[in-house]
C-alpha cells in the first residue's frame, strides 16, 4: 500500500512507472521511506506507446521522477536514487554531517 501517494494531485513528486518494474519499485521504496507524497503514474507496458513518458522527460523508459519542489526531471533509477538520496536523505536531514 502506497500511503505517501494518497495526496494524488496535489503532490509535489509525479513518478511514471510501470507494473511489476524492479527498477521502479527500488524509486518506490525510496520515496515510501522519505515519506514523501507523490502521484503515481502508471504507463503503457509497450516502449513504443509511452508518449506520455517522451513528452515529460525525452525518453519512454521508466522510471522518471518529476519533482516540482526542485524542478527536476529525471530518467534513470540510479540516477533517481542519487538524486533521492541527496536531496531529501541523511544529508539533508542530519545537517550534512557528511
């Protein structure tokens, strides 16, 4: 159960993802466990079809994270998890004491 995605259209955080996707779900947890309210946005299984994902961030594979808090959009989940991490992390909880 995604209750950080309860707050639906209101939510700072868009991630377009896809079913049964390891790599989305590792961006999942991440946001889950910053407990950070996002939208998620389920998109089409088939690559070619993925014309929502092309428009938002130039690319139609998933994940990608659009974050109006910072205005970043971001493919990749490596990428997304760095980015996570950094922005909304230890470091930034912990008062960098990196």
């Amino acid at each position: 159960m995604e209750t950080s995605a309860s707050a639906a259209s209101d939510a700072p955080i868009t991630f377009y993802r896809l079913q049964a996707c390891p790599y989305c779900e590792r961006v999942a947890r991440l946001l889950n466990e910053y407990d950070l309210e996002y939208r998620s946005r389920f998109v089409e299984p088939m690559h070619s079809q993925r014309d929502v994902v092309k428009r938002v961030a130039g690319v139609r594979t998933v994940p990608v994270v659009v974050d109006e808090n910072t205005g970043v959009t971001m493919a990749e989940s490596a990428n997304i998890v760095d980015y996570l991490e950094s922005t909304y992390g230890e470091g930034q909880t912990a008062g960098g004491d990196d």
